[in-house]
C-alpha cells in the first residue's frame, strides 16, 4: 500500500460493482477520487473485499481493504483485512474474526435507522467495547440529528471517529472524509485517526433512488425477477 506523506483526505466508506447495488469499477473509482482530491480511500464492499482488491492493485494512493458485513443484527465494517468475513454470523462472532486478522472494527451509520441495515442499538452496545471506529459522518444520512448521535456515543465511548461518503456513484466521492496525517501500516492510521479532522456534506437523498435501481438490475441481471 503506497504512502502519502503529509496529508491525507482519507474517504473511509465506498462500494464497487463487487456490492449487490453498486455499479462502480476501479478506473471509475479511481478518476472520481482523483477528481474530488481523495487520495486515500477505504472500499468496503457488501460481504466481499474482492472489489478493495481490485482498487488496491490499480490506485496510485493507499487503498484500505475493507468490508461491510451484514451480521444477524446490522452491518459492521473491517478495515485492513486479509480475509473476507461470512454474512449472517452474530455481531460477537463477526468482530471477533475482524479483529482475528489484525483488522479494524468500524460501526456504520450506527443511528441511522431508516436503513435496516443499521446495527441494532441492543447490539451495539454489546460489543462496543470491541469497537475500534464509529463512523460519526456518513454522506448518505438524512438527517444530521443521527450524526449528532454518533459523535456523542463516540465520545462517550472513547471511540475513534471516521467519514465516509458511502459513494455508489462517482458523484458521491469525496463528499465525507477525514483530513488526517499519512500512515504506514494499521497501527499507525488507527493513531493518526484520532487526530483527523472530519469533513463532508450530505449528499441528495436522491441517490438512495440509484441504488435501488442497481440493485434490480443486477438482480433482473441474474434472472432473480420473476418474468425478466
């Protein structure tokens, strides 16, 4: 994973085409954060890291290998993984092999509760202690009141904050991220995270719209809609 010394502008939250509802390919990716001057990025794709990959062997900037599990009680991400993790295993189990690997523990969108894919709050708590990251600013939120909810539990837990634009399309990049110094390896990001400074806007709920017009096609794609 190359380095940038200095400053980062480090975008901890996108999917590839590797996502049941995301379209975007690595020079896609690529070209969009080199536009918004995102020079590091996490991609987390849904329950696959093949896509992280992918990205990681063609960007000129750190790539952080990451996934967006679904476990039995809402999605939590792993960053700096080597191995894809199941879906469906319990919050416990899934944070468990995270960490098994020398990954990150980051909690998306933790209050956002339009989404069913949010983690659980009675799970949340259970393993909050084996939290690493709370991603207190996700682009895709739709309102800031949850925002507020995250850094609160974030502070009162002693959590790492993060950003991310949750980008499905090229537009999203860049729109959530964290300005932060550079780093070398896990040790050294998780350090240097604590010091970053959060930025980004919310992006039009419009796009939860594309989403879901990727996810049919991809499932009318595979013959998944009765009669396509």
């Amino acid at each position: 994973m190359p380095v940038v010394p200095g400053t980062v502008r480090a975008d901890l939250h996108c999917h590839t085409h590797h996502s049941h509802d995301g379209i975007m390919r690595p020079p896609d990716i690529i070209a969009a954060c080199q536009k918004a001057r995102i020079n590091c990025l996490a991609v987390t794709d849904h329950n696959s890291i093949a896509g992280a990959i992918e990205v990681a062997r063609e960007a000129p900037f750190p790539v952080i290998v990451g996934e967006e599990i679904k476990t039995s009680e809402g999605e939590i991400i792993g960053l700096f993984l080597e191995e894809a993790i199941p879906k469906g295993l319990s919050p416990e189990e899934t944070v468990k092999r995270i960490r098994s690997q020398g990954g990150l523990v980051l909690v998306p969108h933790p209050f956002d509760h339009l989404r069913r894919s949010t983690i659980r709050r009675e799970a949340l708590e259970r393993v909050a202690q084996l939290v690493d990251i709370i991603e207190v600013f996700n682009a895709r939120i739709m309102f800031p009141r949850h925002v507020a909810q995250a850094r609160a539990f974030a502070l009162r837990h002693n959590l790492r904050s993060s950003a991310g634009s949750d980008a499905h399309t090229r537009s999203e990049i860049g729109h959530a991220y964290v300005e932060m110094a550079g780093f070398r390896d896990r040790d050294e990001f998780l350090k240097n995270l604590a010091q970053g400074t959060v930025r980004g806007r919310f992006t039009s709920p419009l796009v939860h719209a594309q989403t879901t017009w990727n996810r049919w096609k991809k499932k009318r794609a595979r013959g998944r809609i009765p009669g396509a």
